[in-house]
C-alpha cells in the first residue's frame, strides 16, 4: 500500500540554522532516500520551497481565486514529502521514523486512496 509522508517544520526555526547545519540534513534526507530506495519503499518524494514561495488557489463559481502565500496561519509549514510502499501503517510509522527532519517537526502519515472509474462494491 501506498502512504504519503508529510514533512512539517517551523521555517522560522529552520532558517536559523548554519549552512553547515543544512548541508548535514540534506546529507541526511540523500542518505535516507537511498536506503527507503534500496528497500523498495520509496516512490517518489521532493523538499518544497518556503511558503514565502506559494500561492493558493480556490475555485468559486467557476472563478479562480489567487491569494499569495500558504492556506493558513500555522505554527509548521509543509516541507515536502516521501511517497513510501509499505506493507501497513506499522511499516510506514517505522520507515518515516528515518525521515530526518522529523527531528525538527512532525510527518504525517496518510494511506493514499486509489481512485476507481466505478464503485466495485455493489
């Protein structure tokens, strides 16, 4: 089964870090991504820009809606994020627990829902 692994931090406590504090971590994230590779677990996965970076759209009445910035006030932003294979979520909770940067916030770890053309339970 597929779970999305949803990388938060506080930017702000981030960007504090030294140049020698972040190269150390993306040494780290390379490394993490290498073993979930060679284990067959990891899909695809990419760190996000900052959300200084980001827009948000919202559809309304067949009009987009363009604010800048994130969807909300929050004390973590979005990082980036691992697509893993696991076997359950007992896999995915002991592979994202490699994820470096939940030293520094939190991963949320969400099944991924395959869509159907129809509903197969009928």
């Amino acid at each position: 089964m597929k779970y999305l692994c949803l990388v938060y931090y506080d930017e702000k406590k981030m960007q504090q870090l030294s140049q020698q504090e972040w190269d150390a971590i993306n040494r780290e994230c390379i490394g993490c991504v290498e073993d979930l590779t060679q284990g067959g677990h990891f899909l695809d996965g990419a760190p996000l820009l900052s959300t200084d970076t980001a827009t948000t759209l919202r559809m309304r009445d067949n009009k987009a809606l363009i604010t800048d910035g994130p969807f909300a006030e929050t004390k973590e932003q979005l990082a980036g994020f691992y697509m893993l294979e696991a076997r359950d979520m007992n896999e995915a909770i002991r592979l994202a627990e490699k994820i470096p940067p939940a030293r520094y916030g939190c991963v949320e770890i969400r099944p991924v829902r395959e869509l159907m053309e129809q509903d197969n339970s009928r």
